[in-house]
C-alpha cells in the first residue's frame, strides 16, 4: 500500500515537473518569438536580409499562431481607448469662431494704451491705461531707470560732492551709519523717515549678508505699478496692482541732471523739476543756528555748495521785499544744488500726483556712488495702501512761491486749493 501511494506521489511529481517544463519551453520560445518580432518591425525594410529561410519564417508563423488570441484582444483594448480619448468631450469641441484665436490668446484691454513704459528695464512692466479721453504719453518720453548727469556743470557739481566725501572721511556703510543693524526691517521695509539720510551698502560691503539686506533702492523697482488716467484734470496717476506695507519702498525718482540755475534757463515752469537740495539746506540751516540740525550725521557738501545756498535765499528776500535784485542768473557764483528734470526723460515715479493728504513720502536715500549732492529721492508709503489705490506724495511746494499759480485738485478735505 506504500509502495503505490509513493508511486502515485512520484507520478504526479513527474507531471508537475513535465509541466513546469513545458511551460518554461513555451516561455522560453515566446521571447524568442517576441524578440524576432521586434527585430523585423525595427529594421529597415531595405536592409533586411531577403535570404531569410522558409523554416525561419514558418517558425515565426507558428509561434505567431500560438499567441495570436491574447495579443488581439489587448490590441483591441488599446483601439478601445484610443477611440475614447479621440473623442472630444463638450468642453474641448471648439467653437468654429474661435479658429482664428490662439489658445494662450487673453483677451486685450481697450483701456490699454502701452503694455510697458519701460520697455523691459524694470523687473515688472508698467502698463499705461486711459479710458477717459484720448491723452497719451508723449512719444518722445524716454524711460530712465536711473538719473543721468545730463550737463557739464552738473557732472562738475556731483564730482565736488564726492570729493567733498572722500575729504571728511564720510562712511557709507549703512550697517555703521545706522547702529549696526541697518535702516530696513527683514520684510525689507523701512524703520523710520530720517531726514538725515538713509545709507544702502555697496560693493565694498558686499562680502557682508547682513550689508547685501540694505539694498532696498538699489535694487529698482519690484511691485508690479501701472500708471492709469485719473479721468479729471489731475492728468495719468500711478497705482499697484497688489497691497503696499506700510513704509515699503515704491519707485525713487529719475530724470536729467543739470544745476539749478540750468533748469532755470531752460524752463520756465518747474512742474517736474525735482531739486536735490536736501542736504546743502539742511547745512546752512544748520550754520545758521535755525533749526535744530546736527551736521556731524549729514553727508557732507562742498562749502561752495552752502554759500551758494545762502546767496539764493539772500536773493530771494531782496525779492520778496520787493528790492532790486540782480537777475536771477546773475547772483551767484557757485552753483548749490543739482536738479532733475523729469519733462521729457525719467520713470514711473514721474507721473506719481500730489496730494494734500498724501499715503506717501520722500526719503533721501544714498546708494554706491551717491553723495550729498547726488542721491536718489525714493518714495515710500507712510501707510498701508490698499491694492489699485493711486499712490501719491506732498510736493511741498509753497503756496504763492511762484508767480504761476497750479490749482490742486487732490480732493482731500484739508485741501491747500492749490500747489505754490
């Protein structure tokens, strides 16, 4: 009875290992099949060996008849779902007006009137819109991404000042000038308004991270503005697309350099005239005993620079006394300050517009390269401004200190009714 369960056991082991072998068999001339297979549909029908046996190919037909059932059906899997994704769903059948439309195509703006006053010098376009009337920006105007030294007497000027520097040993160091830690918080906004001043490091101070974190202005533009028409006669004003934190930077002022008594000869209005005149004023107020000023703190300027700003206020007295008075070109003998004119050539800053309640203000800020006489005049917000609110500054004039009187127009309630 043992001897037949072994046998039995012995024949069914054998069965199974036939079986295992001619299943290995099978497998082993499937790859065979398969490798064949790709070999001819790969291979180039010119260079295909034309020699080739009937036996070879009545193998492959063999092997080929062996596994045609499962082939087919996943072939017609494959044709199944090609078929269904063939098939356009409602969303993707087009309409046949929209064939002449590309697809990334967004919709233009009517209002749009100049896709970038920059024209790519800034890190974010500056679109232009008006859809009130038919004003533009005058095709002349050229962008300037930094002020330019535009003539001779204003190159000689801003060379005095860094030379008027480099004699009293002037740091600009920002992380000294401003107890170590640097004028700007870690969201890169600014701690406080210092009419002494504010210092950016340079490239001398490059090797330091903590210097590399006071370069705010000199990094240019990074909010995305756009310049919009106001629709009265306040003319095109600027606003930002997203929200401004309070006392972050927004653009500084650019345009053409020359001296004071330049722009006064070349312009009879002084609409986008601004006057680089914070230091030297500050200087002789602070000779003057008049306010309370500490000169040590305050970038320094020539001396030529500070009398030269005495005599324009000596000047301007005699006129307001109604005295004779040399002509206005005629008094000086040194030039005092550098102005920039924005008319024809400047940024975005520009078309910035006054108001008598301004959310912005003007900061003297010093990068590498500027002095007391050269320095970039940067705008920052005084408080947080919401996203499409126009941005706007006090342009501090006086009222009744020019003989061309501007209505203002900036509807707030405190309203000095008009600008000088």
């Amino acid at each position: 009875m043992e001897a037949a369960e072994v046998a039995s056991k012995r024949s069914k082991h054998d069965g199974f290992q036939r079986a295992a072998d001619d299943l290995a068999e099978r497998e082993e001339n499937c790859a065979e099949w398969e490798e064949n297979l790709t070999k001819r549909c790969v291979q180039d029908p010119e260079s295909r060996n034309d020699d080739s046996s009937d036996e070879e190919v009545q193998d492959e037909d063999i092997h080929m008849q062996q596994h045609e059932q499962v082939p087919e059906q996943r072939d017609d899997i494959v044709d199944n779902a090609n078929v269904i994704e063939a098939t356009p769903t409602q969303s993707q059948v087009k309409d046949p007006s929209d064939d002449e439309l590309d697809d990334d195509t967004e919709p233009v703006d009517p209002t749009l009137i100049c896709a970038d006053l920059a024209q790519g010098a800034e890190s974010q376009p500056i679109p232009v819109y008006n859809a009130h009337n038919d004003a533009r920006i005058p095709a002349s105007f050229r962008y300037l991404r930094t002020s330019v030294l535009q003539t001779t007497g204003a190159r000689e000027l801003a060379e005095q000042g860094t030379q008027a520097m480099r004699s009293r040993g002037f740091d600009i160091c920002a992380r000294k000038r401003h107890k170590g830690i640097g004028p700007y918080r870690f969201n890169r906004t600014l701690k406080k308004f210092d009419t002494d001043g504010i210092l950016e490091c340079g490239a001398v101070c490059s090797s330091n991270q903590q210097c590399a974190a006071t370069r705010v202005v000199s990094q240019g533009l990074t909010l995305p503005l756009y310049i919009k028409h106001t629709g009265t006669d306040r003319g095109f004003g600027v606003k930002c697309s997203r929200g401004i934190l309070r006392n972050g930077f927004i653009a500084h002022y650019t345009g053409l350099g020359m001296t004071d008594s330049e722009a006064e000869q070349l312009r009879c209005q002084d609409a986008y005239l601004f006057g680089l005149d914070s230091f030297v004023g500050q200087h002789h107020a602070a000779r003057q005993s008049t306010e309370d000023v500490d000169a040590s703190r305050l970038p320094v300027v020539p001396e030529t620079a500070i009398e030269a700003w005495s005599d324009d206020l000596r000047y301007l007295k005699l006129k307001e006394d109604d005295l004779p008075t040399p002509s206005p070109l005629k008094h000086k003998t040194h030039e005092s300050h550098i102005v920039l004119d924005a008319q024809n050539a400047g940024n975005v800053a520009r078309f910035v517009n006054h108001s008598c309640k301004p959310n912005c203000r003007m900061q003297a800020v010093l990068t590498e390269g500027d002095n007391g006489l050269w320095y970039k005049p940067a705008l920052f917000a005084m408080t947080n401004i919401k996203a499409d609110t126009e941005i706007t500054y006090d342009y501090q004039y006086e009222v009744g200190s020019s003989a061309e009187a501007l209505d203002c127009n900036c509807g707030a309630r405190n309203c000095r009714g008009r600008f000088k």
